[in-house]
C-alpha cells in the first residue's frame, strides 16, 4: 500500500533514518567485538587451567595417588566460572571429580583424545586437556632412568583432565552490552527526533501555509493571496499560486456570465416548452373530444342497425362501416390510455386472482385474428394466483399478443406462464417472427414507433401498443423484459408477484353477463342531437324506458311534469350551460332524494384535469366512442350494484 506522507513527515524520515541506521550498525558492532574478546578470553583463561591441572596430575595418575588428584580438582572448583571437573584415566575411568558437569555434553568415560579439544553447548564451555607423560632425569643414576624425549611424545596419554566452564556470566555481560546500546540508541533516537522535528518545522511551515491558501481558494475565497515566504523555490511558488488565484478569479466571472446567461435561454427554451405541451394537450383533448362525439354517435347508430334484418349485401356492408369505426375507435383509445398515464390519473386496483381463466380468455378473443394470418396461437399455463390489476393486466398481455400477431408472418404465437422460484410468476408471449435488433430493443417502447413500416400500414398499428405496455408494466411495478434476435423471434416476458388461492367465498366473483334492461327507466343527457338520438335509440332498442334530452334544465323540467323517476342517468361529462355532467347527477340525486341513484358519466375529454376529476367522483366513466356492449354491461352492473345495496338496506 502506497504510503501518503507529508513534508513534514518525510522530512523527519529523511533526518531519522540515517542517523538511527548508523546507530544501529556502531552498536552491533560494538557489541559483537566485546562478546568476541570476552569469550575468547574465557576460553583461554578455561584451557590454560585445563593445561595445568592436566600438568599437576601427571604424577598422580601415574603413581595411582587418588587423594592428590581429588585435592586437585578440588582446589580447580575455586577457579572463578569452573562448575564442574573430573579426571579420567586411559580407560576412561574416573579417578576424581568436582563439581557438576553437564550431561548434555559428550560424556567423557569414553575413548580418550589424542589431542586437545573445546566443545559448547547452552551456557557450558566444555575443554578436555590430555595428560600426557614427561621425561624424567635422575641425577643419581642418570644412564638408569633417561628415556628419549622422542618416545615420551610419542607415548598414549595418561588420562584427561575434562573441565566445564560456565558461561552464565558471558550472558550476563551480554545482557548488560545489550542495555547499555539500547539506552545509547535511544538517545541518539531522541536527539534525531528533535533535530528532524526542527528541520521540518523549517520546511512545512511555509509549503502547509500555501496549501491553506490554495485550500481556501478552492473553497471559493478567491480574494486570497500567498504572502512572500523568501527566496528561491518557495518565492516561486508563492508568486505561481498567487498567479493561479488570479487566473482562477477571472475564468470564475467569466463562467458565471455565461452560465447566467444559459440559464436564462434555459428557461425561455423550457417555459417555450411548457407553453408548447400544454398547447398541444389542449389540442388533443378538443381533438379527441371533437372527434370522439361523432364517433360514439356512429358507434350507437351501427349497433342499432345491426340489430335489423337486412339483405346480404347490405350486412356486408354494415360489417365493413363497422370495422372501420372499431379501428377508429381502437385509435382513440389508445391516445386516451397514454393521456391518462401522462395526466397520473390511472390508479390500479389490486387484487388477487386466478391467472389461467384470464390468459384463457385473452387467447380465445385473439384466436379470429391468428386464424385469419393462418397462425397459431397456443396457451401453456400453470395454475398459479397473482396479485395485480386484473383488467390493466389483461390489457398489458392483450397489447402484447397483438404485437406478436401482427409481426409473425409463419409460425406462431404461444402465450405461457410458470413459476420463478423468486415467489414470481413469468408470463411470456413468444412468437416466431422478425425479430429486433438489440440497438432497437429500446426504440420500440417509445410512441408512435414502428419498425419495418415507412409506409405507416394501418394493419400493423400505430405504435402505441408497446409504449402503454411498458407505462402500465411501471405503474404496476412490474418488471418488463424483452429477448430478441434478428430472425428468431422475440419473447416479451413480464413478472408480477405469485399469491396463494383464495378461498372460495374470499375470490371475487367473475362480472355476470348483461341481463334484461326491458322496461328499466334511463335518463339520457347530451347536448349532441346526434349523440342524443342514437343513446335514445339502442337502449330503446334494449327494451328500456328512456327520457332524453339536451340540456339538464330540459330533463328536470320533463321529470318535474311527469311522474316518472329514472332507474338510472346517463349524462354527457361536458355540456352546454353553468352545469356539467357531475352537477346534473348530483342535482337529479338531491331532487329525487336518491343519494346513490346509479348514473354512468360518458366524455370525449382527455385532459388530466377533467381525468382527475372524474376519479375522484367515484362516477364510472366511459370515453367515447363507447362500445355497446360495453355500455350494456356497465348499465347491468350498476343496476344491480344498486339493487344489493337496497337488499342491505
């Protein structure tokens, strides 16, 4: 790990460590050279006393006068540092003892030395002397006793004379070297230490004074200045630093010029933009409002013509005047879901739900269409329980199938779900059709984007289907994902959380069919005669009892004069007068004296405040163009809504 030492520190350094290393080395080698001269002396002092014992013994081993020897090696045992002694004849036989000798040395009973020897072990010098014979001369009989001096040396020795020497007090001094360096290489780590302190001071003072300054500069102190610290170097660096500030002040003006001024052009440019979004959201709602109402009057009118006996041609035709009104119809819709998720009015209702019945039902209202590409589409799907907005689910999956459907020229599309191990469940479609390259994985989830369609063919859509997919995905919190190659097809796959079934009296109950409206009472309000007329008409055509009419002072005024009382009222959002469609349920509620009469709201209008307003009525709402089927369900709905609440009551 690199190390990041200041100037000072490094300073000390730079002054400590040659000095402390010196110190080191002059005390080791102190040391080393009197532990060398101490134990060189006590070996000489041990074999200069083993010399002279070996010496004056040499008759008494001779002679076999035990008592001499042991008097010998008890006058060595006064020798200062001998802890043990014995004398040893040729054989290895001990003749006199003194002391204690150490066993773990060689023992000495064995084969006698032909020469001197020293061996140490631990804290025991161990020296063994032979005894060797001398020449003798007789000066009675001199040509008696004289024996060579030749033969004499070259003799066997007598015995040995085996001396410990301890070194306990070679220790001792050791220890004592030790200290005394020890205490020397302290003070000299003391008087280094105040002379590199006072060094650095020297040194850091006037850099740690610059990089205050530059510190304080950076903090945005431009104003502040480097005082001269001398000459040479730091002069240098104190006129760069004082240079740098300057430039640094000025650069800083400039770019706050600039930054004010692009900041200016900012907001022009954003409240351009505001003014631009909020122009064309007003233009999309009385766009879409506009053209919804003729739409939804066209809508009424082709399902009050379906319901006639007409000749062949004439079906063929309603068939295709219908068609084209659905696409319409799909069109608009499609621009009110992604105006209601740009607005944040759409909240989802969770709930738990069995999710084979309702991927069952989307494959069977999509099975026409692949039939007509000549495709198939197949369910694979476990029996699992989610936890999500069942109808903007089915919606997101629905969205997804019509995608895969119409970019599958062969093949098929299979819609499947299983298990994750993660407490998820994975639903998938997956098709076999073009595929999508991975750099425009991303593009297709955004509005109004198509791929493979310069040309803007309606059978391929408009490119709004992915885009509200993935906003519902977010809304929903679930994860949206996509794994595609060109020519091998794509999967859209999308994880929602798995639940456990409900039991049978907890699970919400599927939506019954629409029963029989005949001789319901259903107030109509609309201030489009066309839109009037052909509301009056299908429910008519239903068997109801309708009162319509233009305005909400014309209703109440026919209610007023007759003795009649509505089962339910549907009214246009939007209308012509200081009342909307809010106030006249609320005032037809207070006049009947009916503070839940069931009512169903109907509007063209996509604007985020109108859509706020609506949710927080707690009125359901249909937007134009309305399906009549789906108008006929809601009216059943809200009826028998109604009628539970009275079996409460």
């Amino acid at each position: 790990m690199k190390l990041r030492w200041g100037v000072r520190a490094r300073v000390m350094l730079a002054a400590i460590l040659p000095m402390l290393v010196l110190a080191v080395v002059l005390t080791v080698s102190y040391t080393s050279s009197r532990l060398a001269d101490f134990h060189n002396e006590l070996e000489a002092r041990g074999k200069a006393v083993a010399r002279q014992l070996a010496a004056a013994s040499e008759f008494p081993v001779f002679s076999g006068n035990h008592r001499s020897l042991q008097q010998l090696a008890g006058g060595a045992m006064a020798e200062e540092d001998v802890a043990g002694l014995r004398i040893v004849d040729r054989s290895g036989r001990t003749l006199a003892s003194a002391g204690i000798l150490d066993p773990l040395l060689m023992p000495p009973d064995g084969p006698l030395a032909p020469a001197p020897w020293v061996e140490r072990r631990g804290a025991t010098l161990r020296i063994v002397e032979p005894i060797r014979p001398r020449p003798l001369d007789l000066d009675a009989d001199p040509t008696a006793f004289t024996v060579a001096a030749g033969t004499q040396a070259s003799a066997p020795p007598l015995g040995s004379v085996v001396l410990d020497f301890s070194l306990d007090r070679l220790y001792a001094r050791r220890t004592e070297l030790l200290w005394q360096s020890a205490s020397i290489g302290l003070l000299v780590l003391l008087g280094s230490l105040v002379l590199a302190s006072h060094l650095s001071k020297g040194v850091s003072r006037p850099i740690r004074r610059v990089a205050d300054i530059v510190l304080e500069i950076g903090a945005g102190e431009m104003h502040r200045r480097v005082e001269p610290l001398g000459g040479g170097s730091l002069q240098r660096l104190a006129e760069g630093v004082n240079e740098m500030a300057r430039r640094l002040a000025d650069a800083r003006e400039d770019m706050a010029r600039e930054i004010e001024q692009a900041t200016a052009e900012l907001r022009t440019r954003k409240n351009e933009a505001e003014r631009a979004n909020l122009a064309k959201s007003r233009f999309l709602a009385a766009a879409s409002h506009d053209l919804r109402q003729p739409m939804h009057a066209l809508g009424l009118f082709i399902a009050e013509l379906q319901q006639y006996q007409l000749p062949q041609p004439t079906r063929g035709l309603v068939r295709q005047i219908a068609a084209s009104a659905d696409a319409m119809e799909k069109l608009l819709d499609s621009l009110l879901d992604i105006s209601r998720l740009d607005a944040g009015v759409l909240r989802p209702t969770l709930r738990v739900f069995a999710l084979r019945p309702m991927l069952t039902r989307i494959v069977a209202a999509h099975e026409p269409a692949a039939a007509e590409r000549g495709l198939r589409l197949g369910l694979r799907a476990s029996e699992v329980w989610v936890r999500s907005d069942p109808l903007l689910l089915e919606r997101i999956v629905s969205n997804l199938i019509s995608n895969a459907l119409r970019y599958t020229r062969e093949g098929g599309v299979l819609l499947a779900c299983r298990r994750q191990g993660d407490g998820l469940v994975r639903i998938e479609v997956r098709d076999s059709g073009t595929g999508i390259p991975l750099e425009r994985q991303e593009v297709i989830f955004q509005e109004f984007v198509q791929l493979d369609n310069a040309e803007r063919s309606r059978d391929k859509g408009l490119g709004l289907g992915l885009a509200i997919v993935k906003r519902l995905a977010e809304l929903l919190d679930h994860r949206l994902t996509l794994r595609s190659a060109p020519g091998r097809g794509s999967v859209f796959a999308i994880a929602l959380p798995r639940t456990e079934p409900l039991d049978a009296g907890e699970a919400a109950p599927e939506p019954r069919p629409p029963g029989d409206l005949g001789g319901v009472r259903i107030a109509v309000v609309d201030d489009d005669p066309l839109v009037c007329a052909g509301t009056a008409s299908l429910l008519a055509s239903w068997g109801c009892e309708v009162e319509a009419a233009a305005s909400s002072a014309a209703l109440f005024e026919r209610i007023a004069n007759a003795d009649w009382r509505p089962a339910l009222v549907i009214s246009d959002l939007r209308l012509q007068g200081p009342l909307d469609g809010l106030d006249v349920v609320r005032e037809l509620r207070e006049r009947l004296a009916e503070p839940t009469l069931p009512a169903v709201l109907i509007t063209g209008d996509t604007g985020a405040d109108m859509l706020a307003l609506t949710r927080d009525s707690g009125i359901p709402v249909l937007h134009k163009p309305v399906r009549p089927a789906r108008l006929r369900a809601l009216i059943n709905r809200q009826l028998e809504y109604a009628a539970g609440e009275d079996d409460d009551a």
